[in-house]
C-alpha cells in the first residue's frame, strides 16, 4: 500500500495536518503593540486566561486528516481515491476561508490592531498542493 507514490504523498499530507492541528497559526496585536491573543485552529487564548472557542477550524483540519489517512487504504480503487483527494482538498480550501471568516470577526471582537499570520497557516496550503500531485486535480 506505501509502494505507490500517491500513498506517500497522502501519508505525509495527513501528518503535516496534524501539525497544523497543534501549532499557532497567528497572532493579534494589541494597541501597545506586542501580541496578546495567540489563535489556535482550536480557539484563541486570551490575554485574562478565557478562551475563545474556534472549534470549526479544528474539525475541518481532522476531517482532512482522517480522509487524507484514510484514502491511503483506496489504493485498489483508484478512482475513489481520485475522488477523495479532491473532496480534501476541497474541504482545506473551505477551512482558508473559515479562517479568514474567524479572524476578521475576532480582530473585531478583540479589539486587536492587527493580526501576524504564523508559519504553520502555510502547512494546509502544502496539502492541497501534494494531495493534487497524488490525485491528478
């Protein structure tokens, strides 16, 4: 099942989302100008201790995670797996936009200056690029 290409390209798009599931992907800035609210796919950490829940963004991420773990095992039909590759795909283009959806409502609700995008916002943006190359998109 690993001796195909498309399964390696799915084993790794599985494992880059659950690393997305734990990292910060962003920052608000505050008006004093240094960082006091971390977001999370699973919610943002206020500055007081509270948490502002985002749970939507996290269900997205394991949602890709498991079809993208569980479209490995498809090896035999081909076409499914095809299907399933653009059906993650899909659903991570969904989660951009959520993310875009809960950042402009949060910077609004937070009365952040400015938000500072982190590295690992990039990670889904990896997995819709090798979950084409495995499904031929």
């Amino acid at each position: 099942m690993i001796q195909r290409i498309q399964s390696v390209y799915l084993l790794l798009v599985a494992i880059l989302l659950v690393v997305a599931l734990c990292l910060p992907v962003g920052q608000f800035i505050g008006p004093d100008g240094i960082a006091a609210h971390v977001f999370k796919p699973l919610g943002v950490t206020l500055a007081d201790g509270n948490f502002q829940s985002t749970w939507g963004l996290f269900g997205i991420l394991l949602l890709s995670a498991i079809i993208a773990l569980c479209t490995i095992f498809l090896f035999r039909n081909r076409m499914l797996q095809v299907r399933m590759t653009v059906f993650g795909s899909l659903l991570l283009i969904g989660y951009y936009i959520a993310f875009f959806a809960f950042m402009f409502i949060l910077k609004n609700d937070l009365n952040a200056m400015a938000f500072q995008l982190g590295w690992a916002l990039c990670l889904p943006a990896v997995c819709i690029y090798e979950l084409c190359s495995s499904g031929k998109c």
